[in-house]
C-alpha cells in the first residue's frame, strides 16, 4: 500500500475507534455477507491455555451468550473445531490436520446444540459453557500426549449455525465482532501449550523503552509508542501478562497483552483502537521473530511484534519493547 502523507487534519478524521461504547446491542451486525446475523459474546475465559506438565488435568474453557435479533434464540448449534499448530526454527509453522495459516484444515471436537444455551440472571442473551479437555483435543487430533511439545498452540474454533441455515465463524465476521472489546466475539481462541512460571513473575511496575520501530510516523513523535512506566498485571492465564500502552504519542491507550510462552514471548493478536478503513491497525507477533525470556529472571523482557500487521494505514514494521522492572 503506498503511503501518502496527508494533513494533519485529514488523518485524525481518518484514525477512527472501533470500539463501541454502548449498553446495548443492534442486531444489524456487520458480516461480510449478511445484513444480520449473530454472534457469540465471551462472558469468561475460565481456562485457555493447556499445562504441559499437567496436561491430564488441562482444558479450554469458556462462557458465551448468543447474540442476535431473538436474544440467542436462532441459534442451532455451534461447532467446536480445533487443529494444532507448532513453530518449527527455520521452517515455520506446522499445522496437524495438514495445512497453511491462510488455508484452515481443522476437525470437529465437540457441536453444542441450541438446548445448551439458557437464559441467566445476568443477561436477556442465552448462554452456555464450551469445555473442551486437552485429551479431547489431542485425541480428536489423532496425536498422542508424547507428542505435544510446550509452546503448541491448539486453534479453536467456533462455527455458529442459525436456524435460517447460515453460518457465522471468523471468516466472515468483521473485525469490530472479533476485534472490539464490547463485542469480544473472535470465533478463534488460541490455546497455548504452557510452562507455567513462578510466583510474581512478570509482575509490577516495569520502564517500557521502544528501540525498534522508529518514530511515530504521523504526529511526530520520537517513538510509535510512548515510552514510560507501565505496571504489568496479570491476564486471563498464569502466563499471560497485560499492561496499558499509549500509542502515536497517547492517540489511543490500549490493554497491550503478552504471554510467556516456554521460553519464548508471544504477542496475541490485538487492536490498536484506531486505523485508516479496511481491517484497522492490529499488533500481533511475527512467529519468525520471537523474544526469549529467562524463566530464571524477570528483571528485563523484550517484546518483539508487528505495528499494523494487515498495513491498515500503510506503517506495518517491527517492533521491539524492552521492559525494565523498577
């Protein structure tokens, strides 16, 4: 995509949230392909990372509430499919079933019928829980436990059938359904095969300083992220982390989550709050680019990711932050 530089006027009408900030929902929900639709709200992630060292024990659980123009009533059913994938060093990404990023071959695990989703005192929405084990998963995979390696990733997927005969998954939902904090429905969990760490790691106030990725390229200043104190919390695993970050000199502050992944740091996918149309500006890791981490220390963390992963507003470059602890 070719940058064109554009006034400074111009760009901040360009540079548009995409979170929505309301109580409620509209049921014209924007998919690529239906003027309606619906989706799947995750309530709670109870467990979404498997413990290689106890992977009897490991499962991917969570809560949804379906989302659409009967509170969740034209729900059929919802598929849960899974594949594994692993980052080989100097080859890439490996997929079982057999296939790419891009090309999703995946099986079925677990089809949660529509008698499972009920109505809660929390919410006119119905919900279920989806609760799949680690041995479901390897199983339904054809592997065995002796091949699961620390830092696998097992892709689930949710595939929503409605009673009108649609489907509905991460394909053809828009990135505001999977993307945005209100809706937090992404169709795609990734659960990470972990190392768990000890007590405290990671945790506290940490000077955040970018060395790689230059200087903001739109407002001027020195770095795209501001470089300052962040406090490092703990996220919705035992080796997930999360801190706020204020990005292109605090034009959005963001929830910025990093998980310790065996040895390695990875970025998860998230939103940057702002973009120039198309998919908007997201962070994400480049799997051929990872940090490594001291499990015996965490008095420095480096963070290595892509700015503008899908080239929303045309700056996509790496990134690195070095994190400090104070």
């Amino acid at each position: 995509m070719k940058l064109i530089k554009y006034s400074l006027g111009m760009l901040v009408t360009m540079l548009v949230f995409l979170t929505s900030c309301t109580d409620f929902v509209e049921p014209r929900i924007p998919y690529s392909s239906f003027d309606t639709g619906a989706y799947l709200r995750t309530v709670a992630r109870t467990s979404v990372s498997f413990n290689f060292f106890d992977l009897p024990n490991s499962k991917f659980d969570i809560t949804v509430e379906g989302v659409d123009a009967e509170n969740g009533a034209t729900i059929e059913s919802v598929e849960v499919r899974v594949r594994r994938r692993r980052l080989i060093p100097g080859v890439g990404l490996q997929y079982v079933p057999v296939g790419t990023g891009t090309n999703v071959v995946d099986v079925e695990v677990k089809k949660i019928p529509a008698s499972a989703f009920a109505v809660t005192g929390d919410s006119k929405f119905l919900r279920t829980g989806i609760s799949v084990t680690a041995a479901e998963a390897i199983t339904a995979l054809g592997l065995t436990p002796a091949q699961v390696n620390g830092g696998d990733v097992f892709e689930f997927r949710l595939r929503l059938t409605d009673k009108f005969g649609r489907v509905f998954n991460d394909v053809n939902a828009s990135a505001d359904i999977k993307g945005g904090l209100f809706y937090d429905s992404p169709f795609l969990y990734n659960v990470t095969v972990v190392c768990p760490l000890t007590n405290g790691y990671g945790l506290g106030q940490y000077r955040l300083t970018q060395p790689v990725g230059g200087a903001d390229p739109f407002f001027g200043n020195p770095t795209r992220f501001v470089e300052e104190v962040v406090t490092l919390s703990a996220g919705n695993t035992g080796t997930q982390r999360r801190f706020t970050v204020k990005y292109l000199g605090g034009f959005t502050t963001r929830t910025f989550t990093i998980e310790f992944s065996c040895g390695k740091v990875i970025k998860p996918l998230e939103s940057a709050g702002a973009g120039c149309g198309g998919p908007g500006i997201t962070w994400i890791s480049d799997p051929g680019n990872l940090a490594n981490y001291n499990p015996a220390s965490d008095a420095s963390i480096t963070v290595k990711f892509i700015d503008d992963s899908q080239s929303s507003c045309g700056i996509t470059a790496p990134v690195e932050f070095v994190l400090t602890k104070l």
